[in-house]
C-alpha cells in the first residue's frame, strides 16, 4: 500500500463522521447502504467505512459540473474528503493529482470497479429485480428456462434460477436461501423435521405427523424417536401406544420397512432359531467409539463406568463432534441391513470388518441414533419393551390403520366405531397375532401375510411347522397336594413324572414319509441343539412307527447310565458338548422321555385333549429302553394316590410330579404359556417354599477366613421384563462345596464389571465388592419368601416400598441351559410370596395373574 493511500485512509475514518453530515447527504448515504451487503465482523466493519465515505465523495462529486465533465472517480476516491466546504481544512494534506494512481486487473479491483459503477448510477432494488424477473424479457429463452414447474404440484412455480443456491452457498447470501427453502417446501409436501418426530403426540395422525413422505425409507431417527419416547415412560399402556403410532405410519406409508422395525424393536435380526445373534464384544464397540471420536479405549472406558451406559456415551461424544461432509442421513433398511452382515461376518478378519461397519454407521449418527445403534450391538435395548408388548404394538396399529381386507387404507378405522366396538376388535387382533406367533414364531412370514391379506388371514396361512421351534408350555408350582385338588376339582388328570433333564422339541419334516435327514431338535429357548445330539439323532428310525409321515414330539433329555439301568442328574448332563458332538467322541448318554405329541402328518395337535394326544403317540411310536421311553405316570382320582405317585417319581430319581387336566378346554397345549392347567408337585413343599427359584448372579463378596482368595457370597436377583431390569433377590453364601467356591471365583471373573449396569435395580446397602454382568443363572432353594426394604425383587407388586427377599437360600446347581431373561420373573416372585400359607388369607391378599404369554 502506498504513502497516499495510508494517509487517505486515516482521512477518510474519523471516529464521528455522522456529526458532520447533511440531511441530502444521509438520504444518498441510506440509498447506498441497500446496496451494500450486511456487515459481519469487525474488519468489516472498518472496510464498510471507507467505501461509505468514497460513496459520499463520488456522489457529491457527481453533482459538481467541474468534476463531471474530468469523470476521474478514482483519483477522487483517494483525495477522499468530506464535502467542498470542508476541502480548506484538509489542505494540510493533498496529493499530487497529476500522479495517476496505481490500477490492478485483480478479480478484486475488478469488483469494486462494478460496485463504483452501480454507484455512479444509482437503481432501485425493486426495479433492479423487476428488470431481471422473466418478465422483463420475454424473447429471451434462458429466462423462459428457469421457470420450472413442480411434478408435485404444477400450480407451483420455482422462480429461482437453478444456480441461485450454488451461489448463495458461495457467497454466504444466507437471505436467498431461505427464500429457496421456501420455495422447496411449497413444492414438497408439508411434514414434520426428523428432529421434531414424536409419536408420543396426542391425537397422532399417522400420516401428517410422520416425518417421511410416502414410498420413503423410514429414517433410522424416526425409531430412534420412537424408542426415546418409550424408555421416557414407565407406563406398558403408553408404550405400546406409541410403539402403535410409530408402526401405523410405517404401515400406510412405507409397508417394506415394518419388518425390520419390528426386528430392531425386538433387538433380533431373524426367527430366533436362526441364531443370528448381534451381542458384540463390548471392547470391539468401545474401540470402534474411540476411533471415529478421537477418544483413547481408556477415556471411553471411563464415561462407560460413570454413566453405566455404553450408548448414552456413544450419543455424547457423537454430539461434541462436527463434521466438514456430514454422511447421509441413516435409513432404518440401511441399518437393519449393515447389522446383519456385522452378526454374519466370519473368519480372521471379522473383527476389522465389524468395527469398519460399525464406524460407518456411527459417523453418520444424528442425535439418539447413537445411544440406540450401540446398544443394539451390545444385544439389549433396555427400554423396558417386551415381545407380548410388541406384538399387542402390532395388533393395535392392525386395528386402527388396516393395510388390507375391506378397511384397506383407513387411517383411523377408530373414528368411526364406539370405544367399545374398537377395542374389542384390538382384543380379536391382539389374540390372532398372539397365538399365530406361538404357532408360527417367525415374523418374515407373519409380517408378510399381515401386509397381504390381513389380520384375520393369519390362522390360514401360518400354521405349526416341522422345522419352525414353538415356545413350550410351562407349569405353575403346586404347594401341595390339597392345591391339586382345588384346582381340579371334578375333573380328571394325570400325574406325570418330573424328569431333571433338559427340555427337547424334536421336529421331522416329511410329505409322504419322514426326511430324516432334516430333523432337528430344540432347545426351550428355540435354539437349534441338533449339533449337540447326534447319537439321539440316529436313534430316530427306531423311534417312528410306518405310520408316521412327519411329527413334533416335546421330550426331556435326561442323562442316563445304560449299564445300570437309572436316571443320573442333572449336572452330568451338562457336561456333555454344546455344539458339534460327534458321536464316537459321547460320553454322558443320554434317553429321550417322550411325553407330548404336537403335530403329527400334516395335522397340529395342540389343540387336541391330552388324552387324544398320549393315545396318539402310544399309537404311533415305539419305546426303546434307555433310548425312547414315555414319560411314566398315572391317572389319580384321590389324594392317597397322588402321595404314592410321588413318592415312587422320587425313589425314581425324578424331581416330583407334573400334574395335567387330561380332558377338556383345560387339557389343551398351551404354547408359550406358563399355564394353571399344568401344575409341578415337588417334595420341597413339605419345606416350606412350594419351588425352587432359578436366579441370576449380578454380584460378589469377597470370602473371609476359610473362603479367603475366593468369593464368600453372592448376590441374586429376578428379572423383570417389563421394566427389562434384574431386580435384587438375595445375598446367599450356603450350599457351596469349596469346589464350587473355586470354580465360581474363576469363571465369573470373565463377566466382571466396574460398575452396575443402568438396568440393575438394588439398595446401597447391599452393594457387593465386585458387580457381574448378568450371564449366569443359579437354581436356589429358600425357607420362605418375606418382605425386605433391602432388595427390589417385586417392588410395587405386593407393596410399593418393599420388595421380596428369600429367607434362608441355599444354591442347589448351575442352570447352563437358561438365559437370563429366563431366570424366574418377578411376577413369579410375587405369586410365590402370595401362595404362602402365612399371607395366602391375610385382608387385602392380592390373587395371582391369570395364565398369560411369557
């Protein structure tokens, strides 16, 4: 910069040149400020000034003959000087005027030249926009170009030039955009921000208030939404209305994404006896957070121990992050799809390919979206949603906004029946979707057949299948035989022996003969143990009658000494291989106890008498001792003869009786039930309680004295599936051989955690030295069931403040072949505690739910 322009720069600044101007002068000054862009910042600010006062000079100028005719705006533009009159006292400081000031062909240079050009002669902004509008030239065809007509709306015109946004992003005119945005949202349909999605929303129109448009992938934020407002309520009923809304729009506008919503609902990505499990190594997902946020494992460890919630860390440190190229916005079919191939990849370098799935899908996070993604990859939502309340989520959504039958396209099928009307007809849904899915637990089919034909079609199209596991049905704990006979009163059953073994539902496809090679047997929690049985496998022929073209048999697997002749316990029968038993390598063996026929040649059975089912399978299959044998039992009529059964299942090395109505509605197979019409009879009635408790590990004493080095106590909980959380039972320290001390101390350290998770409901009191993830189950045996203020099993059930505890609990064995969210319910808890003889009359006693899906 030049001598001359750093002292005209200093002229033409002064601290208060607004003082000196005259009201023409303001006037022409407001003129010019139209023009001029909006200042922003304080360089900018000082540069303003000096294009103002050359304005204010030029303009003046402008009006002088003299300067007119010389038109020398840019050596006036450095004398720069207030006005005429002000000229003398500025004489002090002048230029040499024959001097030519210095000119660049700079794009700079060049763009103030067009300013001071504008300037010099000055156009409104109206009629600079008038002289621009496609209007103002009609001849000529690139205006007529950039007047587009709306293939939404052709009533809509877009008036901006195609370009006008590109250059406003260049050049920040943030004035322009707007306009543009809308001017876009007359041409698209009106609907909400994914941001503001909320299917909590009184009187919800699933339509107008989803935040996508017909034929559209559902944004992952809009389940992430969904599943926000659902972990904000304690309430089932609130739950499962907004699960319904959220399903509704998804059903009307885009019907492809309701499977994978109910998956991801359910944290699934298959029928269960696919085994396509999610469950990722918390190590690997940390890893994969600390990566895409630059946080080190340590740091991420660290807010994962204080918060007790690896997703809520996830969705915190996603928020603090920006990004210059945001991905795309996630789609719920985009990540249904990606966590299928994360729980499907294998091999060495699964690992990388997992955590490089994982990192794609969480950079391109909004909001919630990371705290329900990561969660979904460590196996569990933990939102307090169970299955029967997403299916009861899916009959109401059928009900209200039916996407096919007579109703087809209905928003709100609701506005036009009574209150009673419609929610009788939820109930009929909500009963055809429940029992179909115990038929049929796979919801590709169901789903499909829903979208098609509808609701009422499902007990025509989804029936019980060889090859597709059914949830089996469960017995309720008897206190005595006194109990038997209330509850079968006048009516006729049966006294079967109770075997420890493990639960087998064996299934043989076949049309016209059995395809043996194609039978598969189930575990109670539909997992696929075929691999685990060969040897029960190529026993099958022998088992099958020529009459039998296909079948479901439940079974128990006990294990068994052929030598001898008897029943061994349960704790052998673990020992045996999960997976991928060979034959040669056997050595526990094990006989198969048939005691229920489900389906046999093309016909379900469940809904058959007990008695036509036994007489069925007596009819067509063979027993083979110590390999096939039906489950011993007898029908008694009387007390004395119950007693007696008993006493010989005991002698027999079985765990008691399981007693069954044998005619009648209450004789039939419940699927999925725990049912009254199935009661378990064992001699720990005389003791006291009338069952023993299957409960979860969630924490550790360390042992003092002779169990020093080792854990000396443990402490249990219940799980609760409606609030999806494990509810503290007990502390229990007996019935441990220093064996099991030593085994227990070892592998319980690999599930070992800083600090409780979120969903561990306890009392500071009963802080143990060291928290578990919840992993193992341990059957448990007590004196009798109190009230405690010191644990949370139960809580609000019998009393609002107190929850149940076990009074003298012993440890009878491990349960290897139970989840934990199989582990004894706190319902069940309650009903145990309510059943005792103590409680069972006392005034305000509350009775026990009727039978229900578990």
């Amino acid at each position: 910069m030049s001598q001359s322009s750093i002292r005209s720069f200093f002229t033409v600044t002064p601290k208060k040149p607004v003082e000196v101007k005259t009201e023409e002068q303001r006037n022409k000054s407001f003129d010019s400020d139209e023009v001029s862009p909006p200042s922003n910042g304080k360089d900018k600010i000082s540069k303003r000034s000096r294009s103002t006062s050359t304005e204010e000079e030029i303009n003046s100028n402008c009006a002088s003959p003299e300067l007119s005719e010389k038109k020398k705006p840019k050596r006036r533009r450095i004398v720069s000087s207030e006005s005429e009159s002000d000229s003398k006292s500025d004489q002090e400081i002048k230029l040499d005027k024959t001097r030519q000031p210095k000119t660049y062909d700079s794009p700079k240079s060049k763009k103030i030249n067009k300013i001071k050009t504008e300037k010099l002669s000055p156009v409104s902004k109206k009629s600079k926009e008038k002289s621009e509008s496609p209007t103002a030239n009609k001849d000529s065809p690139k205006v007529k170009k950039e007047t587009v007509k709306s293939p939404r709306n052709k009533k809509e015109e877009v008036k901006s030039p195609p370009d006008k946004k590109k250059i406003a992003s260049l050049f920040g005119k943030k004035t322009d955009l707007k306009v543009e945005d809308k001017e876009n949202s007359k041409v698209e349909k009106d609907k909400t921000a994914e941001v503001d999605y909320n299917p909590a929303k009184p009187k919800y129109h699933p339509i107008k208030d989803a935040c996508w448009n017909k034929g559209q992938e559902v944004p992952y934020l809009a389940l992430a939404k969904t599943l926000e407002n659902i972990e904000g309520t304690s309430a089932r009923l609130k739950m499962i209305d907004i699960l319904s809304n959220y399903l509704r729009s998804v059903m009307l506008l885009t019907p492809e994404d309701l499977l994978p919503s109910i998956y991801l609902c359910l944290n699934q990505l298959a029928p269960a006896y696919h085994s396509l499990e999610l469950g990722m190594a918390e190590t690997y997902i940390m890893k994969a957070i600390g990566q895409c946020t630059g946080r080190t494992l340590a740091q991420v460890k660290s807010a994962a121990r204080t918060t007790g919630d690896l997703g809520l860390v996830a969705e915190q440190a996603r928020a603090t992050q920006r990004t210059m190229f945001p991905p795309p916005p996630l789609t719920l079919r985009k990540v249904f799809a990606a966590l299928k191939e994360v729980a499907q990849a294998t091999g060495q370098a699964s690992v990388n390919k997992k955590i490089g799935k994982i990192q794609s899908l969480y950079v391109a996070c909004r909001h919630s979206e990371a705290r329900y993604l990561i969660r979904s990859l460590e196996g569990k939502l933990r939102i307090g949603l169970a299955e029967q309340s997403v299916l009861q989520a899916l009959a109401c959504a059928c009900a209200a906004s039916p996407t096919a039958g007579p109703l087809a396209g209905t928003v709100d099928v609701s506005a036009d029946m009574s209150q009673e009307k419609f929610k009788a007809r939820v109930d009929e849904f909500s009963l055809i979707i429940k029992t179909t899915y115990c038929e049929c637990p796979n919801y590709d089919s169901i789903v499909d057949i829903l979208l098609k034909y509808g609701v009422e079609a499902l007990p025509q199209h989804c029936k019980l299948t060889p090859g597709v596991p059914l949830k089996p049905m469960l017995a309720h704990p008897s206190r005595g035989v006194a109990d038997l006979f209330t509850r079968f009163d006048g009516e006729r059953f049966t006294c079967e022996w109770k075997y420890d073994g493990e639960r087998a539902q064996i299934h043989v496809p076949g049309t016209d003969s059995p395809d043996l090679t194609k039978a598969s047997i189930f575990s109670r929690n539909q997992e696929n143990n075929t691999s685990k049985y060969p040897d029960v496998l190529s026993r099958l022929p022998k088992l099958l009658k020529g009459s039998v073209q296909s079948c479901v048999l439940d079974c128990e697997a006990v294990a068994y000494d052929t030598a001898n002749k008897q029943i061994l316990p349960f704790q052998i029968l673990s020992t045996r291989k999960r997976k991928d038993a060979q034959a040669s390598e056997i050595k526990v063996q094990v006989c198969v106890f048939v005691f229920d026929l489900l389906y046999l040649n093309g016909s379900p059975l469940v809904r058959e008498s007990l008695e036509r089912r036994r007489a069925l399978l007596r009819e067509n299959f063979n027993e083979i001792e110590g390999e096939w044998e039906f489950a011993r039992g007898r029908d008694c009529s009387s007390p004395e003869e119950v007693e007696g059964e008993l006493a010989e299942a005991l002698r027999g090395s079985c765990e008691g009786l399981m007693v069954k109505a044998l005619d009648g509605d209450k004789a039939r197979y419940d699927i999925a039930r725990r049912s009254h019409n199935w009661l378990k009879l064992k001699k720990d009635y005389l003791e006291g309680c009338g069952d023993s408790i299957d409960a979860v590990v969630v924490g550790g004493y360390h042992g003092k004295g002779k169990r020093a080095g080792h854990y000396g106590g443990f402490l249990l909980a219940c799980y609760d599936p409606e609030m999806d959380a494990y509810q503290t039972l007990c502390k229990i320290g007996t019935g441990f051989s220093d064996e099991d001390l030593r085994t227990f101390s070892e592998t319980l350290q690999t599930h070992v955690i800083d600090a409780p998770k979120s969903y561990y409901s306890y009392e500071n009191s009963m802080n143990p030295d060291v928290w578990f993830e919840a992993a193992c189950v341990w059957e448990v045996r007590c004196a009798d069931l109190s009230l405690s203020p010191a644990h949370r099993a139960a809580l609000g059930l019998v009393d609002r403040d107190k929850g149940i505890s076990l009074r003298f609990p012993r440890f009878i064995r491990c349960r290897d072949d139970k989840r934990p969210e199989q582990a004894t319910s706190a319902r069940q808890v309650a009903d145990m505690y309510l059943a005792q003889d103590q409680v069972k009359n006392t005034a305000g006693n509350k009775t026990a739910q009727e039978d229900d899906f578990y």
